[in-house]
C-alpha cells in the first residue's frame, strides 16, 4: 500500500483561499505536480469548484495538463468534484442543469485524461437529510450515466450515512457506482470500521484524515481515526485503491509541505506494522 499513496490537490501548496479548507490552486497546481515529483509521491487527486469551473485546467486545458502530469511522472486517478457539493442539484432550485452539464464535460476531461474516478462528495452542505432528497439524487445521477459514455470511469459516492444505510443506498446502482470511503467523516461520526466492512467491496478510493469526535480535522494520530485497525482491515481484504492524504492544514497556512510530509511519514510507518 506504501505505493499508493497520494495526496489531494493543495497539500503541497498553500491555500489560495484562506477562508476555504479546500479549493483549486490556480495560482500552483502546476508547482504542486513538481513537489509531488520531488517528494515521490505518483498520485494527485484533482479538485474542481463551482466557482471558475469553466477555467480550470482539467477542463479548458487538458492536453496541457496530461503533457504536465506525464512529464513529472503523476497520475490522476480521482477527481473530487466540490461543485456538487458546493451546488447540490437536489436541494437547490435552478442549478440542476449546470451541475449536470458540467458533469457532462468534466467526464470528457476524464476519458481523454483516463482517469478512474469521479467523486461526489454528499456531507456537509450536500448531506442528504430526507428520503425526498435521496429520490431525486438516484434517479437523476441514472438518468445521467444513462444518456453519458462513461467507459471505464466509477462515479463514487462520499457518504455520511450511517454503514447498513451506505449499503442500502449502493443497491440502487449498478456496479458504475462506488464509495469513495472517507476515514475523517467516519473518524468524527465515530463509526467502527468493523461495521462499515459490509461495503467495502465497493470502496475503490480513500481519503485519509484524521478528525476529533464530533470535531475538525487535526495532524494524524491526534483525532478518533483508528488508523492501525483500518490498515490491518484493509490488508485483510487486500485493498488495491489510493490512499489519497486529505489531511489537516494549519490554520496560519504555514509550513503546508511540512505538514503533509509529516503525514505522510504516520501513514507509511502505520502501514509497515506488521
């Protein structure tokens, strides 16, 4: 598992939004890809905002992208798509054709780039809360893959739901669909990773984080993740996917590379335990 670890986008770099844990570095994604090459980390998860969607790189400028990722030796396995989360169709009037019309060109991008996965993340402002909002979201997301040549590309799902839930709602999609499982939101929901095996046969990517109970996310080791477990489970099962550091970002925005490295270094010497 050593080598399949990778981080997400601006974790290397400092925030460009100081208000945001997480957005684009329009300004350093190109940065970003070197410190990767540097520090020998192959995998770099892609972000994308609602906001300049139309301007990022994936979309307006990939063949640059793919000729920058394949110079440095990177691959782009997964894109998280915020928008979704920052817009959730099913919850807001009037952005349904938006969303999905960018999700028809950020899967272009996906085809010509090959890369896996699409994640829709469904916490925070996106959580489903009732079975009205879960309706619409199924049978609009089936309308979509329906009319849209996915080929080889998994559409998965980052869920808060509670793990027999998780496996319920998984039923109403064929195998298209996954979980893009989320060790931070499960570290603060404090769910057992003993529970949320019954759907780990359709997780194919992780995010790594650490968060306290009920709380913000913190360095690994400092939190509720119970890490050493999560690792000898997925050994267990013989976890193929990325390990995709999403880790905490000190507040000052200061020393983001050492923090990372830091993780970085938790998560390989959790991993080498035997």
């Amino acid at each position: 598992m050593i080598n399949k670890i990778g981080i997400m986008q601006g974790r290397f770099v400092p925030r460009e939004i100081k208000s945001r844990l997480q957005s684009f570095p329009f300004k350093r994604w190109k940065k970003e890809i070197k410190i990767a090459k540097e520090n020998n980390i192959k995998f770099i998860e892609w972000t994308i905002d609602y906001k300049n969607f139309l301007k990022n790189p994936i979309i307006n400028n990939s063949r640059d992208v793919k000729k920058i990722l394949k110079k440095n030796k990177i691959n782009v396995d997964s894109i998280t798509c915020d928008f979704f989360m920052q817009k959730p169709f099913f919850k807001k009037k009037g952005v349904k054709s938006i969303i999905f019309k960018y999700l028809s060109l950020l899967l272009k991008s996906c085809i010509f780039l090959k890369i896996k996965f699409i994640v829709l993340p469904l916490v925070d402002k996106s959580s489903i809360i009732n079975s009205k909002e879960e309706k619409i979201l199924v049978n609009e997301l089936k309308k979509f893959v329906k009319n849209n040549y996915l080929g080889n590309i998994k559409v998965l799902f980052e869920l808060d739901y509670k793990p027999h839930k998780v496996r319920k709602f998984l039923n109403n999609f064929d195998n298209k669909f996954g979980i893009n499982y989320d060790t931070g939101n499960s570290s603060a929901l404090d769910y057992d990773i003993y529970d949320e095996l019954i759907y780990f046969d359709r997780v194919y990517n992780i995010h790594i984080k650490d968060r306290k109970k009920k709380g913000k996310s913190v360095r690994l080791g400092q939190g509720n993740l119970k890490l050493d477990k999560l690792i000898l489970e997925l050994k267990k099962i013989r976890y193929r996917g990325n390990l995709i550091l999403q880790t905490y970002i000190p507040a000052d925005n200061k020393k983001i590379l050492d923090e990372t490295l830091a993780n970085i270094e938790f998560l390989k010497k959790a991993i080498l335990k035997k």
